[in-house]
C-alpha cells in the first residue's frame, strides 16, 4: 500500500505523507484537532490547507519551513491550480493516511 501521495509544483515532484508526527505539528499550529479544522475549513480555507501542505512536506522535509509552504502553495496556484484541485489533493492524501476510507467525504 503506498504511504504517501505527489504533489508537482513548477518542475519539481513533492512526497506528502501525514505521519502522527506530521499530524500532531499540524494541529499545534492550528490550534485545533485537524478533523475539526477541516470540518470547518470554510471559516480559515487557505490557513488550513496550508497548514496541512506544511506538515505533509515535512515527514520527508524536516527543514521546510511554514514561510516556504506559502511560497509552494502561491507557486501551486501561478501554475494555474485552483484552490478546488487542493481540495482534492488533500481528500486523496487523507485517504492515503487513513483518516477517511475510499470515497468518502
């Protein structure tokens, strides 16, 4: 079973696993469970996502920092991403960790 999920920014491939480690950094900075963010991502859309990019990368990315995240998550869209195609990204690597079964939302 593949543990993690790719995400391509400009040239370059990205490895994104949620790990409990990854998991734990995301809802510190959150401030909150990250279920419970996403419940209400509505009300902090981009901060989430980001967050969540951030603490993905970091598993294989221990010095990335949130600043460069931004910078990645900014360049995601100049490629002509939208912020529904990150949505998607994330449901799929939600599934990838476990958080969700297949299909479900």
């Amino acid at each position: 079973m593949k543990s993690f999920n790719t995400i391509t920014i400009g040239e370059t491939e990205h490895k994104l696993r949620l790990t409990t480690g990854a998991v734990m950094s995301i809802e510190k900075k959150l401030g909150k469970s990250m279920l419970t963010a996403l419940e209400n991502v509505e009300e902090n859309m981009v901060e989430t996502l980001v967050t969540i990019l951030w603490g993905a990368l970091r598993p294989f990315n221990k010095d990335i920092t949130f600043e460069k995240a931004v910078d990645l998550l900014d360049d995601y869209f100049d490629d002509g991403n939208s912020l529904e195609q990150l949505m998607g990204e994330m449901n799929s690597l939600l599934e990838t960790s476990g958080f969700f079964s297949k299909g479900q939302d």
